[in-house]
C-alpha cells in the first residue's frame, strides 16, 4: 500500500465517510417567526420529527464541521437552543429545543448564486407572543381614517441584497430610511405608515403584498440601494410595475435581480411564486399601474430635489413586488451602494432624512394635486363608515342643491371611467345613484351626475385669468408648473387637453394662465 492510499485512507476515516456537511448554522427573529437556517456542503439527507418542546433533525451521510458547538443558545421567540450530537461515522443528529410555539415548518433550500445548499426551521409563534406587525385598525375607530402608507424595506435577513465596497449592506441601508420615512410620514395630519419589515429578517413577497391589501393601503412604496458593475454609476431612480416587457434594458435587468429575493431569503412551498392571477393582474391593473406612475412622477420630483437622478423619467419592469391590483405602487432606488460617495452618504443620518422628507412630500403632493380618477380610487380606502351618518348631516346641511345630468352607460364603460369623464368622485357617483362598487354596470343604464358643482366651479381657478404661452425648459414637471400659476395639475391638464399618459417633453409650447 502507498503512503498516498494511507493518507487517503486516514483522511476517510477521521471525516466518517460522510459526503455532507452542515458547515455552518444562523437565525433570524421575524414579529411572528423565528427562523433557523442550516448550511451544508451539498444537498442534505434527513428527516424530521416534532413535538411540543423539541424538534429534532436526523441526517444521513454528514457530517458536523468543527466549528459548530455542542450547545448553541439562541433564546428568541419559540425557540431556547439548538443541541448538535454525531450519531456514528456519517450521521448526525440536531435537536431544536423549543419554547412556546404554534407550529415548525421545515424545507430545504438549494444551492443558488452565493448561497450554498440549506435547510431552514421556521418556529411560527403568531402576534400574540410578540408586538403585532400591523396596527389593527378595528382596536379603535378615529373620527376619520388617515391614508395608510406602506413602506417595504426590500431584502433582509438571508437575503442581504446589495453589498458595499466597504461592507455596506442594502437590507441595512433600506431598513434605517424605511424607517425615517415611516416617522416623516407619520407626522403629516391624515397620514400613517405602515413597514412590511421592521427589522433583520426576510418576509416574502406575498406577505409583503399581503400587508398592502390588510391595511387598505392607499400607496405602496418599495425602498432599496442600487448596485452595478460600473462604479461610477450613481443616483436615484423610480420604477413602476410593467405587465409586459421592461422599459429598457437597466429596468430589465434590475427586476430580475429583485424578483430572485424569495429564492435567496428562502420562502416555504406555497409561499412563492404564484402564476395563477397573472390573467387577473393584466385585466384589472391598467388603471392602478397609471396611478403608480402619476405618483412616481411626484416622487422623481421631490427626490431630485436632494440627489442627483440616474434616469429624470421613471421606468418600468416586471417586478413582483409591484402587482398589487388595486393600489398604487412604486419601486425607489434611493443610491447606488457600489458608488463610494452614495455608499458614504447612505450611512448618514442626514441623507437618509432627507430622503424620507422628499418621499414624504411626494406622498402628501400626490394626494393634493390628485385628479378626480386618483381620488375616486382612494375613496372607499379612506372612507369611515361609523363616521357617514354625521358627514351626511353636516354635508347636506351647507351644501346647496346641486343639478343633475343623466348619462347613458356605453359599451367599455366603468364607474372609475365616468367618474373621471365627468369631473367627479368615485363615492359621489356611487352615494347619487344608491349603488356599490360591485353593482353590475349593463349598456344603456341611466347614471346620474353631479353636474350643477361641475359647471359652477371648474373653471374657478382660472377665471379671470388669461393664458400665455410656455416653452417646457429642463427640470419643467407638470407639478412644478401648476403650482407656480397656483392651479392644480388637473387643470393645467385640462388647459391644454392633455390626459393623463400625456408627457411633458422638452421645448415643449403648453398654455399656463398669467
């Protein structure tokens, strides 16, 4: 025998013949959720068995490296410690003790990019053992509901996102502004934010989406720090849902590296992607992504007013954590965490306020300079129901009479349609005509409109005034110039009989009033 074949043969023997091994363990502490995450040489082969205060792991062909302890505290919510035990040259056991718990859930995750193969224990201890993720808004009813703003911090726990040239993690990063707009929202009457995440651990898409849709959520802002190859790339940027192709190849590139978060944070079966309403989403979601979009302008505005912008237009893609059906959602790349200087200033405080200021600002510029189509949108969100009675009263008390003209409905018609058509709200066509939202809305039905308030009032703020003409000049929003001739953006539209999806396009010639 060669002293070679003895070497090996010693090698073999001292690692147990084991073809596996868990190298390396780590946990995370989510509001309803502790997570526990194994990682192992190469695909795993175990099983698993639970009871009330013990979940133990029994592994076939690996391994224990070295390193791993005997005994690891972790004394988070539903779990005390972990026990790691060899079981004969090439098994090994890992017993969880647990605390009080609901349910363990266990799935393995394979090898992908950076990550190596893992197995991943989640301890679900529920709300009631921690302080609750959502505000429940049915605890207390207000005189008047305040617009609910979602801010997702992207990322998080196993799933870093970005990283720095000086170690400067994204799910960090994205987390402390998150927050910052959070306190910036927060202070403005008749608002309140809402974190997907508030603090070091990953929730999945679905749960971040689910958060939207439980708080009625008016807007959806999803805040991360952008990365490239090239490290002289800098600057802010907005990106809102496509149900198609990418606006170009950047946004292209970008949303397929977001969309990978599940895969690398690691989402249990049935928690990931999810194909099934894809025809839902690209039927009913026209209307939501215009409203993404009017509202991304607003936030490219006030956004450029405290950082250089990487792209003055937003742009978009296929991002998953955008299609929400109903509400309004947008994707801020605050800095570029692979520039040095924008790395720097991401670890200020007074950037990330200044930030938060300029989302926060967008937001309330959004709601104020709202045309009738946003706000029919927002109506029943913000609505209170225990608060109508008396809204009815005092509405009806000062308001005078107003006339009605009666529209014929038309084939491709919708409520949020006529409602924008004819200059009115949403709440107000449904409280005319004593029908809901879901009614069925058949050709050749009589609606009624509020048409005495129109006629009398739309052109209130432009009366008198006459108009001039304008050449659109760099940095020029639709915005910037109805608030300087003190109008709303509605009616600076109007003016020129521009919609909606119009842009405003350099050397442009548009009307404003003197």
């Amino acid at each position: 025998m060669s002293f070679a074949v003895v070497l090996l043969s010693l090698f073999l023997s001292a690692h147990g013949f084991a073809a596996t091994e868990i190298t390396n363990v780590r946990h995370w502490a989510a509001p309803d959720h502790t997570r526990v995450v194994f990682d192992l040489s190469a695909d795993p082969d175990y099983r698993f068995k639970s009871s009330d205060n013990t979940l133990t792991l029994n592994f076939s062909g690996t391994s224990l490296h070295p390193s791993l302890p005997a005994e690891k505290v972790i004394d988070k919510p539903g779990i005390r410690k972990i026990l790691f035990q060899a079981a004969g040259r090439d098994k090994c056991v890992i017993t969880i003790v647990l605390g009080p718990h609901i349910k363990t859930e266990v799935f393995k995750l394979k090898k992908f990019m950076d990550k190596p193969d893992r197995v991943v224990v989640d301890i679900i201890v529920g709300q009631a053992a921690v302080k609750e993720e959502i505000p429940q808004e049915s605890v207390r009813v207000p005189s008047a509901k305040k617009r609910v703003i979602v801010i997702d911090p992207g990322h998080g726990g196993e799933d870093p996102g970005a990283i720095g040239a000086n170690g400067t993690y994204e799910k960090h990063v994205v987390l402390a502004i998150s927050r910052e707009i959070k306190k910036a929202i927060d202070k403005m009457p008749g608002y309140r934010a809402v974190l997907t995440r508030d603090g070091d651990y990953y929730v999945s898409f679905s749960r971040r989406l689910n958060v939207a849709r439980k708080t009625n959520a008016s807007l959806f802002i999803s805040v991360h720090a952008d990365a490239a190859r090239n490290r002289q790339a800098r600057g802010s940027s907005v990106y809102c849902l496509s149900t198609g192709a990418a606006s170009n190849e950047a946004a292209k590139l970008l949303a397929n590296n977001e969309n990978l978060s599940d895969i690398i944070g690691g989402v249990p079966d049935g928690e990931g992607n999810n194909q099934s309403d894809e025809i839902i989403l690209n039927m009913f979601q026209t209307n939501t992504i215009n409203l993404s979009k009017t509202y991304a302008s607003h936030l490219l505005d006030q956004v450029g007013r405290v950082n250089c912008l990487k792209y003055t237009h937003f742009h978009e893609a296929p991002f998953r954590v955008l299609k929400l059906l109903d509400i309004p959602a947008v994707l801020l790349e605050t800095a570029y965490l692979s520039h040095d200087e924008e790395e720097r200033l991401l670890k200020t405080s007074r950037f990330r306020k200044k930030i938060a200021s300029a989302v926060a600002s967008s937001v309330d510029e959004y709601f104020a300079n709202s045309s009738p189509a946003v706000l029919a949108a927002d109506a029943e969100k913000t609505q209170d129901s225990s608060a109508e009675p008396q809204l009815k009263k005092t509405t009806e008390a000062k308001r005078p009479q107003v006339k009605t003209v009666t529209y014929r409905v038309k084939p491709g018609d919708n409520l949020n349609a006529i409602a924008r058509k004819h200059e009115t709200t949403l709440a107000a066509l449904l409280k005319l005509n004593h029908i809901k939202v879901d009614d069925p809305l058949y050709v050749g039905r009589k609606i009624l409109i509020e048409a005495g308030k129109i006629e009398s009032g739309k052109l209130e703020a432009t009366a008198g005034r006459s108009l001039k003409r304008y050449i659109v000049k760099k940095g020029d929003t639709m915005f910037s110039l109805a608030k300087s001739c003190s109008i709303t953006v509605e009616e600076l539209r109007r003016i020129n009989n521009m919609s909606e999806s119009d842009s405003l396009l350099l050397g442009q010639k548009i009307k404003l009033p003197q």
